[in-house]
C-alpha cells in the first residue's frame, strides 16, 4: 500500500484564505487519527471483491461440485476416477448426495449454510473495508498557520463476526513488511471555515503496505475467535469430511452402493485444501503499490465530543475529516474515497 496525500487550499467555492487560527489556540500534538476506505467499487481491486470469496460461495452453493471442479483444475484425478468406477446411476446421484449432506449440517445453533455466508462477509470485509488507524504528529504552527506533520502507521482495524479485529503495523512484522511506515508532510492549521474552532489541511505524503498478509492475518484472528482454529480447520469443521463420507458411501441405488468411504473423505479434504489456498492465495496477494490522498482536511475542535467539558484552549479532536484518494493495486491509480476522524493523544 502506498498513502500519499496532497495539499488543499480551502473547501467549497470560497477561495478567500480564512487566515491563521487564533493566537491562543492550542493546534500542535499527536492525534490518533482512524481512516475509512471502501474499496468495493468496481476496478478498484486486481478483481472483483466477488472473485475474493467464489471458492467459499461455492462451498456453500455446490460443495461437491466446488471440489470436483478444484481437483481437476488442479489435476488431481481422485474425483473423476471415482465416478469412473461408479455404476452410472449411482455416479449421476453421487454430487446430489454429497450437497444434501453438508447442506443439512448444523455447527452450533446454526446452519453451516449460514456459517459460510458469515464468511464469505467477513472475507470481503477484510478485503476491501479495512480502518486505517496512524498518528499524525502536527508541529506548533508558524503566524501563517504553516506546520509540518508527521504521520506513522499503526494497525488496521476490521468488523468481523460482530467485533472489531485488530492488526498492528510494525516494520519488519511477520504479517508483512511495510514499505513506507512513518513519513512528514506540510500542512496548515487555519481558523475556522464552518463551525468549528480550527480547519486542518495536510500535505502530501505517503505509506507503503504489503496488505494482503495484514489482511489474511485478520482473517485468521476472527476465524480463531469462533471457530477455535485457523481457516482451514474451520471448514473442515463446518463441512466433516469424514461425517460425509461415512454417510454418502451407504447411499445406494438400484441395489448398487457407494462405498469407496475412504476416498470420498480424501476427496473432501483435497477439495478444503484447495479452497482454502484459493482464498489465501487470492488474498495474500493484494499490495498497495500506490494509495494517493489528493486532498485532506478535518475540522478541528476544542473540548471532547462526548462530555460538557469547558474549552481549555487545545485542540481535542479532529472531525469529519475527507480524503480524495486514488488507489493503485498494481493496475494505475483508480479513484476511492475515504473518512477519517481523531483525537488528541495524552503526552
């Protein structure tokens, strides 16, 4: 991921400059800042968001046909020999019975259906919906209101399952190297342009993200909450490849039987292997080779939000703030939007 962000001169059609802040406001310190960003947008990602989750949607669709197709896109012939050596009617109703199977099981107090529509959310989520949590230093503000500011990633922050996921940034992390990690930027703190006690611009700078492992890496710490092991023991979990195939090999029809109980279950657990190294794989491969934020500003305000307390004359807060952002995953720069908001940090 690369962050970059612009200078703005002002907002809306005024173009008068609104001056400094005044003289006894308190503007410098260490924000905690929280950025928004959707990238579900069509041709902002190498795919669709879609593409992300097909292997899980098709679990959830058509398991058996998931895995057949799978094995043999990966050439492994256990599936098709299988049918080979089944009688044709039995070899016709064999998918229909593997589906019915999975279909039918319960994992808690809820369909596994419902458990793979979860994921597929929470994959995309990871995907394409991450906070972006960094602190943004800003320097005591010269008579004109110029400061520089200093802007370091922390961690990204996800809803997943209901909670919020947490993955922090660090140089050198097993869950990815960052490319560019803290960097300065120009900026300007200027007096009010609305309701509000200051106007915060900053200029433009950049971070550098290999996000795909952070990504995954929050996947991984969701799915343990509920599930108690990683993504590939949750599907074998939700789906019980050695339940199914217990189950589907006494099926018969016409006096022929199933059987082959063995290979049914090496069937199922190749076919989980393979979904999950499409998700993984599909994943870990995002990287923001370029996250431009052309233009940000905030409003900037005195007294917390959420009490009564009596202005002291130092910004607390930092509200509503806007990125015009552009976005390159390894296919130019695409347009995407993003928010943020912030606090001061105590020293």
């Amino acid at each position: 991921m690369l962050l970059a962000l612009s200078t703005v001169a002002g907002c809306g059609g005024n173009d008068a400059d609104p001056g400094p802040p005044p003289a006894d406001l308190e503007v410098a310190g260490t924000y905690e800042i929280v950025s928004t960003y959707d990238f579900t947008a069509a041709s902002l990602l190498p795919e669709p968001v879609a593409t992300y989750t097909q292997a899980i949607v098709g679990l959830r669709s058509d398991p058996a046909g998931t895995f057949f197709l799978l094995l043999d896109q990966a050439g492994v012939p256990v599936a098709s020999d299988l049918l080979a050596a089944l009688p044709g009617p039995v070899a016709d109703e064999l998918k229909k019975w593997i589906n019915e199977f999975i279909a039918g099981r319960q994992y808690g107090n809820a369909s596994v259906n419902s458990e793979l529509d979860a994921l597929a959310t929470a994959l995309q989520t990871v995907v394409a919906r991450p906070d972006v949590v960094s602190r943004l230093q800003i320097d005591p503000a010269d008579a004109a209101g110029a400061t520089t500011a200093t802007h370091t990633l922390e961690e990204l922050r996800y809803q997943l399952y209901g909670s919020e996921i947490i993955v922090p940034i660090a140089a050198g992390a097993a869950a990815g190297t960052p490319l560019v990690l803290e960097t300065t930027a120009v900026g300007r703190v200027t007096a009010p342009l609305s309701a509000e006690d200051a106007h915060l611009q900053v200029g433009d700078h950049a971070f550098g993200v290999d996000y795909g492992r952070y990504a995954m890496a929050a996947l991984d710490q969701a799915v343990r909450a509920r599930f108690g092991t990683d993504l590939r023991g949750a599907l074998g979990q939700l789906v019980d490849c050695a339940g199914m195939a217990a189950s589907v090999s006494n099926r018969c029809l016409l006096g022929a039987c199933v059987g082959h109980q063995d290979t049914l279950a090496a069937i199922c657990n190749a076919g989980l292997d393979l979904v999950y190294e499409d998700v993984a794989d599909r994943i870990r491969a995002l990287r923001f080779d370029a996250l431009r934020l052309s233009s940000g500003q905030a409003q900037m305000w005195d007294a917390p939000a959420a009490d009564a307390a009596a202005p002291d004359r130092r910004i607390d807060r930092l509200a509503l703030g806007q990125w015009a952002a552009s976005v390159d995953f390894g296919m130019g720069a695409r347009d995407v939007h993003g928010t943020f908001a912030g606090t001061r940090v105590a020293q």
